[in-house]
C-alpha cells in the first residue's frame, strides 16, 4: 500500500488464556489501558481453528458497541489493543490487531519497526497483498509464515524478532494454537501476570490487576509464551531467560474512579495518601534517614561532584524545584534538563556526576533515551519512578519508588507530589551522607513533610471554591501564573495542568522577569495566577508583591495563592486562596493542588474529556 505509513507508538496491550470468555477479560483489561492511547481499539480470539476479530476506530467504547451487537466467539484465548497513532488518519482498517495473509496469526504491536518496508517489500513479491498502513501488519504476515512453515509459535515469534529492528512489543495467537499466547520486548513495556489456571500479559499491570497482583517483569530482547498453567520466558535466540517475580501492592479500587467523574479529580484528593505513603519507612531503627532501592554506596555520594536531573513535562517541573532543595541543603551543583535535549548537547559527564531521571510511567523515551546516553559517559543513574518494573528504574543503577498508587488521568497529579517528595528524600539524604546538613536540621525538615498530608487536606477543602473560580473563568482565553524561586516551578506546572485539560493558551512566568518582556500581553481583565512565596528572612515575598502590583495596574485580575496570616498580599489580590504555612522549599508540594482543581474543574466546564485530553498519551513511549 502506498501513502503515509501507521506506527503505534505507545498503545495499551493486552493478552489473555484461561478459563474465562477471552474477549470479557482482554477488554476490561484494554478499560484499564485506555488512557496509553485512545485513537483505535481491537480484540481477536482464537476459536475453532479460526481467528475472529473486531476493530473500531476512536475510543474503546466504539468496538464495545460493535461487541454488544455482534459478540466473538467464547475462547480462552485473545488479544487486545488501545493504540495511540503517530502518523496518519487512525481508521478502522489501521486498527490492531493485524493478521497474516491466510487469517492465521493475529498480532497486536506497541513501538515502531523501522525496517518494516524492507522486509514488506520482499514478501509482496510474493503475491502477499496489505490491508492496512501499519507496520505491524509485516509482523503478522512474517510470523504467520513461519507457523505455516511447520514451526510453533513461540519458534516462530524468535525468527521473526531477530529481522525486526526497532522497538517492540508484539503479542500473537495462532487459530491452530488454541491454548497458547506468544509475545516479544524490545525497548517497549509489557508485563506479565501470573493466575491459577491462567495468565494475562499487560503493558501495564492495571490491564490485569482486577484478576492477580502477583506478576513478572520482562527484560530486553525476551519472548514469553502463556498457556493455562505455565509461563516459560526465553531470550530471542531461545536460550532460558532471567526474569524478576514481583507482587502489585495496589488493588482494583486504585484503579476505579471511587465515586469521581474523573481519575485525575480522584487522584488530586488522593494526594496526601500518596505523599504519606511516600514517606513511609524512610527511617531507620537509628532514625538516620535510609531509601531502600537507593543502591548508591556513601562513598559513591560523597564523591559526586554534580547532579543532573533529566525529566519531560510535569516531571521535569519537579525537577525543578528539587534543584533549589538539593542545592541548598547540599551545596552540589544541579542541572536540570529536558530529556529530549540533554543528549544533543554534549553534556560533560563522568564517574562524580550523578544523573537522576524522573519519570512517572518509567517508559518515557526521551528520558529512558537520555539515560543510556549518561551510562555510556559512564555517570551513575538515579531513577525516581511511580512503576515497578518499568525500563527507567531497570535500566538505572538505582531507584527511588514515589508509591503513588496507579496515576491513571492523562494528567499527572499524585505524580507530581510524590515526585517531589522523592526529591526531597534524596536530597536530604544526600546532605547526611554528606554532612552538609546537621541531623537535627534532617529530622526537622522529615518532620516538616510528614505534616504535609494533612495541610494538603487543608487546602482540599477549599476546592468548591475554587470551582467558583473556575466558572468566573470560563470565557478566558489566555491565562497567565506568576511564581518565583520554587514557586516558579509550580507556575509553569499549572499552566501546563490548563493547557493539557482546558486547551486554553496558558504561561508560566518567573514573577521577575516579567517586566523583561511578557508583561505586554496584560491586557485588561486577563487572569493572573500569583504563587506568593511565604514571608520570611529574604526578599522573595516583598518583590513577588512588586510584580504583582505590576500586572494589576494594567488591568489584570489577579487571583493570588498565599500563606495564611499573609496580610500584606490583601490589597493586590483580586482573589485569594490561602495556603497552609510551610518552608518555601516545601510550598510547592501545597501551593499545585487549587492549579489542579482550577484546571480539572475549568476543563470539565469547557466540557472536555479530563482524563483523555486530545492529542495527548500518559506514557509516551517515542522520541
Ligand atoms: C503531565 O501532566 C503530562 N501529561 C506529561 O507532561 C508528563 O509529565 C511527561 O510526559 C513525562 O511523563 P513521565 O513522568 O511518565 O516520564
């Protein structure tokens, strides 16, 4: 076929074989796996001899409509699929899975193969003939050839992998293999779980939690094969492979609404769990600070000379603001970079610098990119990660876990918080290691976190009136947020949070450098978002007034976010959402939670789908 070519390039995947009606389970796991992709969806199972399948385009509540009508047949066997097109129309017949020129093999494929032409080109010589865009569909015809050939599917799974360049996560099932399963990693996510009398594969381990919490990790370059009782893993040239048995500590309601239009308004009133379990067991019996998976040796840390954070979106917001905790607490050096530019520069690394990637979803390929970048310059890795199992903490020399819980809005949130948690965590730990820091100045600033949940909750119980402000806002067409020092951070964050949900043009400034530029787009009656830095010994909070002033004496509406007590800020605010009192380093962890219900509320006004914002993907698993 000519024309632009399909990739899938971060997708939901699931595989199923068992006792239950394959095409039940693949779809409540593809519900789950919704939020990876949303353009297209499909299921096949395998039943007598044949391969039955249905594919729709657009969200997974079209294929279910077509399902209710005209149900598959009940097999034990099936796959499905939620893709996220980056290229091209995403269509019917661009939909997975893909099958084979007989309808023998069916695949589904996260990732691209970038040799997919190629190898397309040698076998339509062969009178094989392509019904879709895709590169996957090479895949399909490829494996089906070999099944035909006499081999079984796990064997031909391996031959094909090793002509496949690119990155991949296939998942197959052959119509004469009704008790079997095959699937394939390279460089994209997929994990296994284990039942009794059954086994599920998942991009993530949400596609099956509802059925098992006990799970595997798959590394680079393995095929799996399920059946009903066993789950044997080999590398591509079928030699035993190492794999890592883990149990999910989270249960199903983590991942249901809870009563909540959307995941993202659940997992903003989640957050002060989430930072609370964060924060859980970081002491030891001496009560000297102690992160579990950090597998740096004391000797290690005092030696590092430079910290660089590497991070995208959200993520490179905590970033951010971890460079002014750990800096200060520290005194090392910290540079923070986008993931997407930090290889392309060049950047002077060596054995005393310290690289920390954090990554929500662990499958970001900017950042997972990045990290094997520092490695080769021989830095040592530090992931800060929310998912078990996820390629950034296994390819890194260690990790922090933030115990988020599933963040399933598209929009990351209790993502965020706990993040930054884990950013202070290292921080502090780096400065006893260090002893750039007292320990009774440690355990102050410990207890200080642990307060955090219940101010977070504080700040909560003001949402509905924050709503009240996200209805006064409705008609807005451009907002702007104003913060300094850490608070600079937490403005970029919020624009971010408005432009993703509301699709509205919304920036972030550093409040001083204003006046060097962006504060000719006041204009009269435009909303202005004030993260005021709590009153202390410097002079943050009197110029953060300065530039607030500013932007009010030419017409802005200002809707400023201060600590309690702050009477000075009164004058200037044409709204005011208090904030519980914390350290400055700490107020970002308060000061993001009314941005969130200001933009989760504004974006529901506006009557956009919150937890699928367009054109977005949660993991995005491409360069
Ligand atoms: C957050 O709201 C965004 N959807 C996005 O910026 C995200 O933070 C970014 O893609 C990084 O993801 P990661 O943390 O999973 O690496």
């Amino acid at each position: 076929m000519g024309g632009t070519v399909e990739f899938c390039a971060m997708c939901g995947i699931v595989g199923y074989v068992g006792p239950q009606r394959a095409q039940d389970v693949v779809i409540d796991g593809l519900r789950r796996l919704e939020y990876r992709g949303y353009d297209s969806a499909g299921v096949a199972v395998v039943h007598d001899d044949a391969l039955w399948m249905a594919k729709r385009a657009g969200k997974l509540e079209n294929l279910e409509k077509v399902l209710a009508e005209e149900p598959l047949p009940a097999a034990g066997v099936g796959i499905g699929h939620t893709r996220w097109a980056t290229h091209g129309p995403p269509n019917d017949a661009n939909a997975h899975p893909h099958a084979g020129e007989a309808r023998r093999v069916a695949v589904v494929h996260n990732g691209i193969i970038e040799n997919f032409a190629e190898l397309r080109d040698r076998i339509e010589a062969d009178d094989h003939a392509f019904l879709s865009d895709t590169d996957t569909e090479i895949a399909a015809h490829l494996i089906e050839l070999q099944v035909q050939s006499g081999v079984d599917l796990t064997e031909a799974m391996r031959r094909v992998c090793q002509q496949l360049d690119g990155a991949f996560t296939l998942v197959a099932v052959d119509a004469h293999d009704p008790e079997r399963v095959v699937a394939a990693r390279r460089n994209s996510p997929l994990v296994v779980g284990l039942g009794e009398g059954e086994n599920f594969l998942g991009s993530d381990v949400a596609a099956f939690i509802e059925h098992t919490r006990e799970a595997l990790e798959l590394g680079q370059d393995q095929i799996v094969t399920l059946t009903r009782d066993a789950v044997q893993v080999t590398d591509f040239w079928g030699r035993a492979a190492e794999v890592t048995r883990f149990h999910v500590d989270w249960d199903l309601s983590a991942a249901e609404k809870d009563g909540h239009d959307w995941f993202m308004r659940k997992e903003i009133f989640e957050q002060p769990r989430a930072v609370a379990d964060s924060l859980i067991g970081r002491r030891g019996a001496d009560g000297l600070l102690q992160l579990d998976e950090m597998r740096l040796a004391d000797e290690e840390i005092r030696e590092l000379d430079k910290i660089i954070i590497i991070a995208c979106g959200t993520s490179f917001y905590a970033g951010m603001v971890a460079k002014y905790a750990i800096e200060h607490w520290t005194r090392t050096p910290v540079e923070v970079e986008l993931a997407s530019e930090f290889r392309y520069r060049d950047p002077i690394l060596d054995s005393t610098t310290l690289v920390v990637a954090i990554s929500q979803s662990g499958e970001t390929a900017d950042t997972l990119q990045a990290i094997r970048h520092a490695r080769e310059q021989r830095a040592r890795v530090l992931a800060i990660c929310n998912t078990n199992g996820s390629s950034i903490p296994r390819e890194s020399d260690a990790v922090i876990y933030t115990h988020a819980g599933p963040e399933i809005g598209v929009a990351s949130t209790k993502g965020f918080l706990t993040q930054l948690v884990a950013c202070y965590l290292l921080a502090l730990y780096v400065a006893q290691v260090k002893g750039t820091r007292y320990g009774d100045e440690i355990d102050e600033i410990v207890a200080q976190l642990e307060a955090i949940p219940s101010q977070i909750e504080s700040v909560l119980e003001q949402a509905e009136s924050i709503y009240g402000l996200a209805r006064d806002h409705v008609g807005a067409r451009s907002v702007l947020f104003l913060g300094r020092h850490a608070g600079y951070p937490v403005a970029l964050e919020g624009a971010l949070k408005l432009k993703e949900l509301a699709y509205l043009h919304a920036e972030g400034f550093a409040a001083g450098e204003l006046k060097h530029g962006p504060i000719a787009l006041v204009e009269q009656g435009l909303p202005v978002l004030c993260v005021v830095p709590p009153r202390g010994r410097d002079q943050l909070h009197g110029k953060m007034i300065s530039g607030i002033q500013e932007v009010r004496a030419r017409g802005a509406r200002t809707i400023c976010l201060a600590e309690e007590g702050d009477a000075a800020i009164e004058p200037y605010a044409d709204e005011l959402i208090r904030l519980p009192k914390v350290p400055v380093l700490l107020q970002p962890l308060v000061a993001i939670i009314p941005l969130q219900l200001f933009a989760c509320e504004l974006a529901t006004l506006l009557g956009h789908d919150v937890d699928q914002p367009r054109n977005l993907a949660k993991s995005v698993t491409v360069e």
